[in-house]
C-alpha cells in the first residue's frame, strides 16, 4: 500500500484481428466511453468475486467500497490522504480495469475512436477512405498516464499549445492541425492520473476545469471543441500539512468524488504491506517484519512525532529492506553461511531512516533515543503476542546457571548457537515464530528465533543485557 512501482500488466494475448474500421464493426464493434467501459469491467470482476484491485492491502473494507462506487458512479475522483498510503499504487491498479485491447485510428495523436473519430485530421481522413480507415490496437498498459503535479508545470504541458513546426511547415494558425496537444488530450480514451495535486499553480488548475466539467479543451484562443473521453485520477495530501498549495474550490467541486485513504489498520496488514513491497536481498523472519510493522504503528502514535506529516509504509518497507542487508552484510564479513536478519540487525539500520520522519519542535537531538524506545515497545509487544504462555524455562534456567550468551552484528550463526547449546522448548518457539523449517537445513532462523527470546526475555526483566563494545551480551 505505499507509492511503488506500476500495477500495469504484459500482453497476455495477441491484439484481435481488424485492421480497418469496415472490419472491425463487422465483428461487432460497439463504442464505448471509457468510464462505461471501467463500470462493465470492474461489475464482472466483482460477480466473478475476483479482486478487484489486486495488490491493493488494508482497504477492503473502506475505501475500496467507497472507490468502487464512484467508478460505478461515473466520477472523477481525488484521493486524499498522509504520504505513503498506497495513493499512488492504487491509481495505477485503476489501468487493471480496462479492456487489455482498444481499437484507435492509426496515427492519431489523442487515440480516436474508429467508429466515432473527434479530431479533425482523423475526421477528414475517414471522410477520404470511408470503411479503409485504418486501425491500430493499443494495450491497457498504455492507457493510463501519470503527470506529478509540480510548479513548473505549463497549460501547455496539460493541455496544449501552437506548434511552431506545424506553423513553419505553411499551416494558419487557424488551422486546429497546429496544435500540439498536451498529456491529457493524448490520454483520450485512457485514465489520466495527477499526483500532488495541490502542488499544480493556481492557473493551471483553472485550465482543467473544462476538461472535468464540459469535457473539452481550448487551446490559445482557438475555437477548439474538442471532445474528451476520460477518468481523472488525482492524489493530494491534507492541505494542513503541505502548505505548499491548496486544490482551488471550483476544481474541487468538479470531481466527482474525494476517497480519504488511511494506514493499515491492523499489524497483519501492515506485515503484508511490507512482505509484499520489500525487495529483501536475504531472509527476514516473520516475527522480525511484524517488529517492524509495531514500530511503524507506535511512531504513528507517538506525541514526539508530527503526525500531520504521518509515518510512510515506505518507513517499514526501507526497514526491512535494511535489516536484510544488514544480515547479509554480516555474512560477507564474517563468513557466516546463513544470511538472515536478526534482531541485532535493527537498531544498526534505524539512524538512516530519520529522514523519513518529522518530530516535533521540542525533539531535537533525541529522535535516535525517541525510535530505540519505540523499537524496544515493539519487541515487547512482539514477544507478548507470539510466545504468550509458552514455557520458556530452557531458556531461564541456563541463565540462572551462571550462563553469558554474546551477539551482535557481526555475530555468526554458529558463534550464536554454540554458546547456548541443546535448548528446552526452543522447538515450540519456532513452531510459534513460524520458523518451523528443519534445524540441520536452517541455522539461520534457528539463531533469529533464539536471538528474539533472548531480547523478549531482556525486556520482560527475566534477564540481564549489557552493551559492550558494539556487542550484546545477555546475562552480564
């Protein structure tokens, strides 16, 4: 659920057959505007009780129902919501929703419709060759395009302007074949979507109204009626944190809908947002990503952070993606055969994700101090909900000995588990962790699991940790 890549699909078959506009109504073309054509689609997947937007986590039972009835409805719409909702990643699924294959005349700028062509070079073209029209077939892929909205942008960026070529080459500027058109007449027949909307000036939000209301476009005064067939996506951030621009109220009130987005509500949706965006150059263990998901949601929480600002699933995703380079980094040190990420690997990772966050004015010099206690929290929580109830005297018992478990970042797998030995019960912990695998294959999931009860243990007062010279020592 965070801003990543596209959710566009390959070609999965070849384009049909029809290669002229004669062909193609005698196979039974229909026109269709694209919001009908979203509307057909998105009610088949819904009574086949296939997802409608798949990839899309933590939204099935609020926004998605909310979205799904403005594309019913008809409407443009703005998605609102913090930095890192998945605004972005949910816009793109929307292209999902076409049909993978629309006809259009061959070599039109803004994709017309063979059937029902709007420009006036394709409307004099199918005037000359009647039923030989020639045709093209676009993919979906190609169907969705994205503007980020920035300051710099231009009306003619958008929307269009004269083409001095076209102009020089002998054209008047009378003749509307002088325009070039901009992003969102070429996105004709397709979904448009504008990210951080806000951040668009002024005047140029004012050059779309036409666009969302009469569904046409003017272009330096030319009289240009031009027919837009179009879903308008846009994504915006509360204007109470941005500052940096406010969508105008006339523009506003032309969507046709605002969908708040939100954080995952629960820890299982957040793990799931990590485990399915995180590209992990090693093993992260579940228990370890779901540490990750409650030290996101406690800094959501917290009263030392600018909640305005919210806390991104781009935050728990970078974590993740750091502790497993950490293991791996590890392993290539020390030569440890088993690169996977343990608890050690966390706080390690921590001070390169602060930029990702804003605290509060009187927090200045304690934000690494603010994320440690709050990572500590989380592995509390962590410990409490895996292992609740779970006989962990093996464990106790060989610290009431006298024993001294030593671990750290550059602490190798078999370093770890040598000094503790054969374990009471640490088959049930890994049974409860998930980490159920053969012990002989996974050593690696074995020292993680053991690392993490030796941490829940430590900050459930049952044992002694001290920190020495970048090392852990449980027991001290």
């Amino acid at each position: 659920m965070t801003d990543s890549p596209a959710a566009q699909t390959t070609s999965s078959t070849a384009p049909p057959a029809g290669t002229t506009r004669g062909a193609l109504l005698a196979q039974g073309y229909r026109s269709r505007t694209v919001k009908e054509e979203l509307r057909e689609n998105l009610l088949s997947r819904l009574r086949a009780g296939a997802p409608a937007f798949p990839g899309i986590v933590g939204f099935d039972d609020t926004v998605l129902p909310q979205l799904e009835g403005a594309l019913l409805a008809g409407h443009d719409l703005v998605l609102l919501g913090e930095r890192g909702q998945g605004k972005t990643r949910l816009m793109r699924t929307l292209g999902t929703l076409l049909d993978e294959w629309m006809p259009v005349v061959e070599g039109c700028e803004i994709n017309d419709d063979p059937a029902a062509p709007v420009c006036s070079r394709c409307r004099r073209l199918a005037a000359e060759t009647g039923d030989d029209l020639p045709v093209v077939w676009v993919h979906r892929d190609d169907r969705y395009v994205e503007k980020l909205a920035t300051p710099d942008t231009s009306v003619g960026d958008l929307v269009g302007d004269v083409d001095p070529v076209k102009v020089a080459e002998g054209r008047t500027l009378g003749d509307p074949e002088t325009v070039h058109y901009g992003l969102i007449p070429r996105t004709n027949r397709g979904i448009f979507g504008i990210n951080e909307l806000p951040d668009l000036a002024e005047r140029i939000q004012v050059a779309m109204f036409n666009v969302l209301e009469e569904r046409d476009i003017q272009v330096r005064g030319y009289s240009l009626r031009l027919p837009l067939d179009l879903l308008l996506v846009a994504s915006a951030n509360p204007e109470d944190y941005t500052n940096r621009g406010r969508i105008i109220t006339p523009l506003k009130d032309r969507f046709g809908a605002e969908i708040r987005t939100h954080y995952p509500v629960e820890v299982e949706e957040e793990v799931a947002v990590i485990a399915q965006e995180a590209e992990l150059v090693a093993p992260v263990p579940a228990h370890l990503l779901e540490v990750l998901a409650r030290l996101t949601r406690g800094l959501r929480e917290s009263s030392s952070v600018d909640q305005r600002a919210g806390v991104s699933a781009r935050f728990a995703i970078a974590a993740a993606e750091g502790v497993a380079a950490s293991a791996l980094r590890r392993a290539a040190r020390t030569g440890d055969t088993h690169a996977v990420a343990r608890v050690c690997d966390v706080p390690a990772v921590l001070p390169t994700l602060l930029g990702k966050l804003e605290f509060e004015m009187g927090e200045e010099g304690r934000e690494v101090e603010v994320v440690r206690h709050l990572l500590r929290i989380a592995v509390a929580e962590t410990f409490r909900e895996r292992l609740l109830g779970l006989d962990l005297s093996g464990f106790t018992e060989l610290f009431a000995e006298g024993a001294v478990v030593e671990t750290g970042e550059l602490v190798t797998t078999e370093e770890l588990l040598s000094q503790l030995g054969p374990v009471s019960g640490l088959a049930k912990v890994l049974d409860r962790l998930g980490d159920d695998s053969d012990v002989a294959v996974d050593l690696g999931h074995v020292a993680a699991g053991v690392e993490f009860v030796l941490e829940g243990l430590h900050l459930t007062r049952r044992v002694d940790k001290e920190n020495v010279g970048g090392r852990t020592v449980y027991g001290a």
